[in-house]
C-alpha cells in the first residue's frame, strides 16, 4: 500500500485531507519509510512576535523563527523522504496568498509571509532540478479562517491527487507539471 506522509496532523485541514486520503486506500504515515507516493508539508506556523506592521518595530527573531518552522524543518523532512518516493511522487506544500508579493491583503505578518515567499523560490529551484525524475509538486492554500477546513481538504485532495491541469487547453505551457504555480481553496491560480 502506497502512503501519504504528513509533516504534521494536527490542523483540521490536515485531519480533514489525511480521512479523505484514507478512505480512498492510502496509509497515513509522519514517519519515513518505504513506498511513499505524496509527501504533503501542512505546516503553518506564525511565531510570537510576528504581529506588527512596518513602522511598528518588526521583529527579526520572529522571522527567523518562521523561516525555520515554515522553511528549513519541513524541506528537512522532504529531503528525509526522497529515496523512499515512488509512484506519483508528488511533492506539496500549503502555502498562502499573503505570501504573493502582488495579492497579499496584510499588513502584518511579514516573517510567516517571507518565509513562504522564500519556500516559494526554493521550491521552484528544487521542481527543476527533480521534474525530470518523476517528481511533481504543488502549492496550495488552505484559506485558513476563510474557508471551511473540510471544504479546502477536498480541494487539497482533487489538486493534489489529478495529474495534469491545464488553464487553458491552447497554451500547454502553463501546466502545473512544468510550472509551480499556488492555488488556493477555490481553485484560483495566486500570483507570487
């Protein structure tokens, strides 16, 4: 039996897409081990601190906190995982629109928000260099406090689960297997 491994169980969301993929006949795991076919980062951690807006004495250690929660712990964790994917080998990360440098509508926040922007750029470097091996990745946000948590896990679970999505059947060069692109619950595209 194929598994999914979660960095984390803990969120509703997480709890909500870990049931749907159970009862679709995957194992659940948080432990590395053989015949993983998704690796699934629901980490979303915001640190103490990590509230002001500009002008207001923006806190250094709370975004370096952030980016090692949100940052360097999970992408540990994937590179634990690699020798061991198989099958789809999809690769996913939830993500959030405040991390757009364009759409974000915070003005506060701004370590979780980097270090998501910055998972953004490591991830693209990662995709290109593994896209060729199999692997596939995906960023989604959750629309945490926005959405219901069960609503978005079956967002989650159809987008990480298809294989191919085309916006626009005339242009194939925006498929997300080429291009990492964050979609959020509703299934808009966010620019980051």
């Amino acid at each position: 039996m194929n598994k999914v491994y979660f960095t984390s169980l803990e969120s509703d969301f997480a709890k909500a897409l870990a049931k749907l993929f159970r009862e679709n006949g995957f194992e659940i795991t948080t432990e590395t081990g053989i015949n993983i076919e998704y690796f699934i980062d629901t980490t979303d951690y915001t640190a103490e601190g990590d509230d002001k807006a500009v002008g207001e004495g923006l806190s250094s250690e709370a975004g370096e906190e952030s980016f090692r929660k949100n940052v360097c712990e999970p992408l540990d964790k994937l590179d634990s995982c690699f020798y061991y994917m198989c099958g789809k080998k999809r690769i996913c990360f939830l993500s959030s629109r405040d991390s757009s440098i364009s759409l974000s509508p915070k003005t506060r926040g701004f370590g979780h928000n980097m270090a998501k922007a910055a998972l953004h750029n490591i991830l693209t470097i990662t995709k290109n260099g593994l896209i060729e091996r199999g692997f596939t990745f995906r960023l989604f946000d959750p629309l945490t406090g926005e959405y219901p948590p069960e609503l978005a896990a079956k967002s989650a679970y159809v987008y990480f689960t298809r294989d191919r999505y085309f916006d626009n059947d005339a242009d194939k060069t925006r498929e997300d297997e080429r291009n990492l692109l964050l979609r959020d619950a509703k299934g808009r595209e966010i620019p980051w």
